[in-house]
C-alpha cells in the first residue's frame, strides 16, 4: 500500500481544488508575518505599535472601545514556531470543513469562533487578572475548525503527534482535555498570569455551540419543558378534585 493510499493521509494531498476561504487565510496570514519580519528589521519601534494596535489587550476593547482587536489579533503571530503550526492545523482539518459547507460558512464559522474565543479572553482578564497581557494568534479560530472536524467526520483517522493513528473524535477529546487543563493553570491556578490560553478553550466551546448548540439546548430544555408541562397537568387534576369535592358536598347539603 502506498503513503498516499492510506486513509489518514488522504485527507492531507491537496485535491485538484483548493479552497479560496483557506487559501486566502494562509496568503494573508502568512503575508503579515513575512511583512512584520521585514519591517521589524528597519523600524522595531513602529512594528511595536502597529502589533500593540493589533494585538487583543482586554483592557484597549473595553475602555478604548478597540473592538476591531476581536478580529485583528488572529492575523498577528509571535514568532514561526507559532505561525507554522497554526497554519498546518489550519490547512489539515480545514481544507475538508470548506469543501463540504462552502466558503461563505466556513469563513463565518471561523471567524465567529475566533471572536468568541477574544470574547473569552477579555471575560476571564477581568475575573481572573491580566487585562493588560496581549493576545494573538489564531488558535482560537483553529480550535473552533478542530472541534468542527471531529464532529463532521468522527471516524476520520488522524496522526496524533504525527506518529500514532486515531479516530479524530477521540483526537478532539484528548486535545480538548489539554485545553481545559491549560485554561485552568491559565487563570485559576496561575493567578491570570496566562489568560490568553483561554481563547483555545472558547474557540473549542465555541466550535460545539455553533454546530451542536440547538440540539444540546433541546436536550436541556425539553426535559425541563416536560416536568413543567407535568407540573400544570397535576396542579389542574389536584384543583379538579378540590372543585369536585366541593360542588358534591354543596349538592349532598339538600338532598334528604
């Protein structure tokens, strides 16, 4: 068998169409960064602040009212360790997201989660510290695709670590349990000193409410609606009883 035969590859061999959505983030994302390096070279100090401009601060959102941060920071990366894997994940899990919803979803799905995942970091910067740490990058976004992945194709093989085969529904299970423990050691264990790794942990949240959020809600609601719905049905036979009772007690008071 070949490498290119084997079901956990083939998602990854580019198809004779590339999706435009995706490849227009990876030519903008890719771009920027290129442009940042180059700049940073001839003027560090104004790339400073065209990054500082950028970039998500919590504290910039809510009292500067820098709202175009929410989408903005996904464009800004660190350094190429950061943008590299980013883009590979990207590229992996969302070539197969965009040729099955098209690109207008996709790009609406993408960026909503990367905004609920900024949403995410300035909420936790207020609770738990840290309204001044910067964020970036397009994690958040990316792990909203991931969650997406593993939804639309559970049974899909996946390369955990690029070496063991693994269904992707397990793969987003494992992945989100790191998440969780990182937004935690994050915020409530490391006193806010690394809330920006909540934006993954919105961005997965994220991913799920928008593909599985009205069937999660029915199955919240709808047990609720039905011991409401119980409750009226036995307060009306209760208040039927208490009506009977009463209107044959009247009835018996004149019969001799």
């Amino acid at each position: 068998m070949s490498f290119s035969s084997r079901s956990y590859v083939n998602p990854y061999i580019p198809s004779n169409r590339f999706p435009a959505g995706l490849k227009w983030l990876l030519i903008v994302n890719t771009g920027l960064f290129v442009l940042f390096i180059l700049a940073g070279q001839l003027a560090e100090r104004q790339l400073g602040l065209v990054v500082d401009y950028l970039g998500l601060v919590p504290a910039q959102v809510v009292h500067r009212f820098a709202i175009w941060q929410l989408v903005t920071y996904m464009f800004v990366h660190s350094g190429f360790s950061h943008i590299l894997w980013n883009m590979l994940a990207l590229w992996m899990f969302g070539a197969q997201i965009e040729r099955l919803w098209g690109t207008p979803r996709f790009l609406r799905f993408y960026f909503t989660c990367g905004v609920f995942a900024a949403l995410t970091v300035i909420v936790c910067a207020y609770i738990f510290g840290g309204t001044n740490i910067m964020t970036v990058g397009s994690s958040g976004a990316i792990y909203g695709i991931l969650v997406a992945y593993g939804l639309m194709f559970p049974d899909q093989t996946v390369l955990f670590g690029f070496l063991i085969p693994i269904k992707s529904k397990y793969f987003v299970m494992i992945i989100g349990g790191i998440v969780f423990l990182q937004a935690y050691m994050g915020t409530v264990g490391g006193k806010g000193s690394g809330v920006a790794v909540v934006a993954h942990l919105g961005g997965l949240v994220a991913g799920y409410l928008l593909l599985r959020g009205n069937r999660l809600r029915s199955q919240i609601v709808r047990p609720i609606s039905a011991s409401y719905r119980d409750w009226k049905l036995r307060r009306a036979r209760r208040q039927f009883e208490v009506y009977r009772r009463k209107h044959n007690s009247d009835r018996d008071r004149w019969v001799h």
